[in-house]
C-alpha cells in the first residue's frame, strides 16, 4: 500500500516513510492509497484490541518495511481497553480514556512511539520535536519515554497551562520538556523553523508527532471497529457515533473505518464554539477562522487541519455525516445536569457528544449510539467542579501522575535556544 499527499505534488511513499515525513514535502497530508474492503467476518471472533489491529491495519502496512513487525507492535500499543459503556439515557458510551495519560490521544501517540522507535536505530536515532498547547504533549512524552532511539523534545507555553498538565508534560524519564517564553504559536512557529533548518534538520534526524502524522490516525481506526463490531455481532445493527472534534483526527479515523467497510451508521461531528465544520455542512463553503477559547479548549480549532483530507475523500461525506456546534453554556449545562440526574462525570469534551445525542434521540430512538468520551473528567476538573459541586477523583494513572517528580528548562523563544538544546 501507498500513501500519497492530499496536494498530490509528492511521491508516494510508504507508511513507515508517511510517518517518518509528518507531512509531506508539497505541504499536503499523507493519505492511504485506497481503502481495504472488510466484512465483520474477516476479523473471525477477535475481540480484544490487538487482534483487531493487526488484522485491520494489516492492509495499510503491505509491503511496508514495519510490515512483520505489526503484531507486536498492535500487542505493544493496545494494552488498554475502549470500553462502550451503556448509559442511563439508551446510548453507550465509548471510552478512549482508560491509556496513561486518560485521552484518546494515547492510542495515537503509542502507535506513533512504538512505530518510529522500530524505525530509528542507534546508529541513527531521531528527534521528534512537538509544540503543545497541553494535551498532545503529555500523551506523546508518555509514549515515548521508555524509546531506546527516538527523543522526544516538548516545547509549551510558559504559564498558559494548567498545573496537572504542566506536570503531565514533564515528568517523563527520557523526555526533554522546554517552558518556552511565549504562547502556543510560538511554540509552533519555533518547531517549524528548525524543520525550515536543513542543517539541525538533517543533524539530529528532526521529526515530528503532530495530529496529521499518519501514524497517530491510522490506529484511532481500531476502537471504532471494535465497538462497531461488537454491536454488530450483538444486534446485526450498525452504530451510530457522536464524536467531539477539533483538529478532525477522531472524526477522520472514524470515517476512515467505515469507508472500510465496517457497520458504522452516521457519524455526528460535535464541534464546541469553532464551526467552521458546521459551517461548512450547512453552507457547502469552508472558511477557517481563528480560534475561540471554550470550556473544551482540546477542541479550540478554528482551522481544522485535517480537512484537507475530507476533501480528498469527499464521497465519504455522504448525508449521514454531519457536524453540529454547540456553546459553553449548553456544555456547562450538560455537566451539571447528567451529574444530578445520572450521577454521570463528563469531560467538556465528552459532554457536547451527551449533548448531541439528548438532542437527537427522540428522532432516531431506534438506531444505537455512541458516544464518544474522550477524556477522562479528572483531567479538566478546574473547570467542571464548579459545575458539579463535588470533588472529581483521578483515574489510577492519573493518580500516579501526580506523585512524579517534574522537570523543565526555561528557553528563550529563538532558534538559537532551541539549537542549543538540541546539541546538548
Ligand atoms: C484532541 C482532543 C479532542 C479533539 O480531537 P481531534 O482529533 O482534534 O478532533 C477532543 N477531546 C479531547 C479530550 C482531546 O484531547
């Protein structure tokens, strides 16, 4: 299988190369060449992750140099659940937070360590640089920590995130956290000029971690086959999702499953204050804004960068897609309601899916859905205790977080600082 880029100016190139590029030289994202036909079938009685992945990814990696490897790696990255989880309203829930740092992310950024640290060799180690704005950051230090051959470098915004996700960004052995003087853009603008950089580019063998590398989305695949699978295999019905979403990389792996063939219904992308995508669905016409601040700031996107690849599969978006926008105070609602009326502790991300679905149900009372959840509520407490009025407990990984020693080295916002960083 090749992978070739959405601006269609650069050669194909293999998955483990896709990974390796980030993004591809003409500007574009790497895109699977087609999409592999499955039938429930082929995936025997599997139920567990692993076997899942191999069998589904197997396709993605023909003849790629990763390609025997994929087991063990599939074995290696889903060593936690995705548990659907029915609710008191008649939907489940989906949730991806059960990983080591209680995000969907995990999925995304173990696959991506697992695959580049088979990659890499001492002889020839890599750098991945990743700019954050909170979340990514953790997930991606988290994966890479124990990496025998690939370094991660974390650059974030010094004093514009909160303490856990401070913490959360530097306390992985093996892992260089960098407190830049500036904010998240910076951050960014910073990586991209040491990739402009040819020479630290190619002396420290730079890469990167970001959402639209395609070693994070191919494997957030798995989880949606899985839950489709084993509602289809339960009722013969296929299952509706209801998917937060910002930088559109869970809603693609989401389209991407069932472009494969796999019993998904429709797919509601639930956007917070930024609709650009809503926008879009209603009006036919993309118009990317900057970003609002919202209570489900992981979703602070006014530019969605995978959209370039909606576009290149349009016949994906079909009418049983859709996307919906909802604001802070309906999310804020949310949160305090389901906690008085089911006991039930939503992140503000996974509360606008909640959301959506309350909203629809009474039209589609027949159908199963999903909801997605994708993170754990711990992690965003500042914000919903209020709401709730009661103490939100950590999850276990959460918890060992807090008892881990921190560290971090202040840079000044230049190449220069960052350059001498890199050569230690
Ligand atoms: C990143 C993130 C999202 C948005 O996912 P996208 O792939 O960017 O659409 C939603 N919720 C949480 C908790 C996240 O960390």
């Amino acid at each position: 299988m090749y992978f070739h880029s959405t601006k269609g100016k650069s050669p194909a190139i293999s998955v483990s190369d896709a990974m390796l590029m980030g993004a591809a030289p003409d500007g574009g994202l790497y895109v699977p060449q087609y999409f592999p036909a499955f039938t429930p079938d082929e995936f025997g009685d599997a139920k567990d992750l692993p076997n899942i992945a191999r069998t589904l990814l197997r396709p993605f990696f023909e003849g790629d140099k990763l390609a025997s490897e994929l087991p063990e790696i599939c074995e290696t990255v889903f060593n936690f659940p995705a548990p659907l989880k029915p609710l008191a309203t008649g939907a489940f829930s989906l949730e991806l937070f059960h990983g080591p740092t209680a995000a969907f992310k995990d999925f995304g950024a173990r696959f991506l360590a697992t695959a580049m640290d088979r990659l890499a060799s001492p002889d020839k180690p890599l750098t991945v640089l990743v700019a954050t704005s909170g979340d990514t950051g953790g997930a991606v230090g988290c994966a890479f920590a124990g990496a025998k051959t690939a370094n991660v470098i974390i650059l974030y915004p010094k004093g514009r995130v909160s303490s856990f996700q401070e913490l959360q960004l530097t306390c992985w052995p093996g892992v260089t956290a960098l407190r830049v003087d500036g904010d998240f853009d910076t951050c960014q603008a910073l990586v991209k000029a040491a990739f402009a950089d040819p020479a630290l580019k190619s002396r420290y063998g730079l890469s990167s971690a970001n959402s639209i590398n395609i070693g994070r989305l191919l494997p957030q695949m798995v989880y949606y086959t899985a839950s489709a699978l084993q509602i289809f295999r339960r009722t013969g019905q296929n299952v509706n999702f209801i998917i937060p979403t910002g930088n559109l990389g869970n809603g693609m792996a989401c389209l991407w499953a069932r472009a494969c063939g796999l019993p998904i219904g429709k797919v509601i992308l639930a956007q917070n204050a930024n609709h650009a995508l809503t926008d879009f669905f209603t009006t036919g016409e993309f118009m990317p804004a900057a970003s609002i601040a919202t209570i489900a700031n992981a979703m602070d996107v006014g530019n969605p960068s995978n959209f370039e690849r909606f576009m290149t599969n349009r016949a994906m978006l079909d009418h049983d897609v859709r996307a919906i926008s909802i604001h802070d105070e309906t999310i804020k609602a949310q949160i305090a309601n389901d906690a008085r009326a089911h006991g039930q502790i939503w992140c503000p991300h996974s509360a606008i899916a909640a959301h959506v679905y309350d909203r629809l149900k009474a039209i589609d009372k027949k159908q199963i859905w999903a909801n997605v959840a994708t993170a754990h509520p711990y992690k965003f407490r500042e914000s919903i205790e209020p709401l709730t009025g009661s103490k939100v407990q950590p999850s276990p990984a959460l918890a060992a977080i807090r008892d881990m020693p921190s560290s971090f080295t202040d840079i000044n916002a230049n190449l220069d600082a960052l350059g001498a960083v890199l050569a230690g």
